[in-house]
C-alpha cells in the first residue's frame, strides 16, 4: 500500500509560464541545473552579475513567483478525495533557494518531506539520494510512490525498491497517479 508519493518538481509537478524574464534571470534560471551546489552556483551567480548573494535571490523570486506553477491546481485534493491518509514528498534535483517557490505555491505546507539536491549533497540518479529519500520519508520503500519525468531517475528508484511513475507531459499527472494506484490496490 502506497503510503507517500514523492514527486520531482520540474517537469511533473510544476510547470513553466509563459514568462518574459529580464536578462539578469534568464541568465541566473540557466544555470540552475547546470552547478553542482548552492555554494557553487552563488559563487558563479555574483561573479558573473557582480551582485551580492543576497541581491541574487532577491532577482531569484520572482522566477519562482513567475515563471512556474502547479501543473493541476487541485492535484492534491483529487488525491486525497480517493486516498485521504497518502503523505506527499518532494524529491528534486535544484538548488535550495527553490524552497522559496514551494512557499509561494503552498507546496510546502502539503508535503512532510522535501529532499533537495544541494541541500543533502546528492542528486537523482544516485543510490545515496533515494536511500536518503527513503530514510527521510520514514516508511519502507515498497510503500513510496516515486514521479519523475526522467527515465533514468525512475529505473534507479525502481533499483531501490520503490514504486515508480515515469510520467509523460501530455497526460494529466492527477488521472496517472490516480490510475496506478487503483491498479496495485
């Protein structure tokens, strides 16, 4: 029995707006998944726009605030309508300044856990991300329902035991998640 469901950000549970960035954040989204920390990745965001990190992250909010936003508006409710004791995670490979949109959307406050990449030092595909996941999470990893919109992400989380979505854009994340489940009910 599914007893939480972990979903990636980008590309399953958020979606991108149509949102005219300045220059400053077209450069500074363009690197978010190209640095392998916050430390790094703020290095290089005030060297290159010789700002401080502070004036970087105010620059940051508004593309969180902006540029993304939930994929279904009501993804959880539809869930928790025909699953009301399912927990909710987030498990994303970002920098952790992305904390800030989860706020913004609420997300935050709907999940129990979020695992983010440059906050605990591994990222999807790595056997220590989703052990750490799953140690995270509290429950077995038979129990965890993993999306991703990556292949790769979910043949590894499959290789740790967890049950896995590998979802597809064009289809409604709310009816996928919903349809597996009915299935190994």
């Amino acid at each position: 029995m599914i007893k939480t469901i972990a979903f990636d950000l980008w590309g399953c549970l958020l979606k991108e707006n149509d949102y005219q960035m300045s220059e400053q954040e077209e450069i500074l989204e363009k690197q978010f998944w190209n640095l392998n920390d916050d430390e790094e990745y703020f290095a290089w965001a005030t060297k290159t726009l010789s700002l401080s990190e502070e004036q970087i992250k105010a620059i940051l909010t508004p593309i969180w605030e902006k540029l993304y936003s939930l994929r279904e508006q009501s993804i959880f409710e539809k869930i928790l309508k025909k699953y009301p004791n399912i927990d909710f995670a987030i498990a994303t490979n970002h920098i952790s300044d992305v904390k800030n949109s989860l706020k913004h959307l609420w997300i935050s406050e709907r999940c129990k856990t979020i695992l983010i990449s440059w906050d605990c030092g591994y990222e999807k595909p790595s056997k220590e991300f989703y052990e750490l996941l799953i140690k995270r999470i509290w429950h077995n990893a038979e129990e965890i329902l993993f999306i991703d919109d990556q292949e790769e992400n979910i043949q590894n989380a499959e290789n740790f035991g967890l049950k896995a979505i590998y979802y597809q854009k064009n289809t409604i994340l709310s009816e996928t998640i919903l349809s597996y489940l009915s299935k190994i009910e």
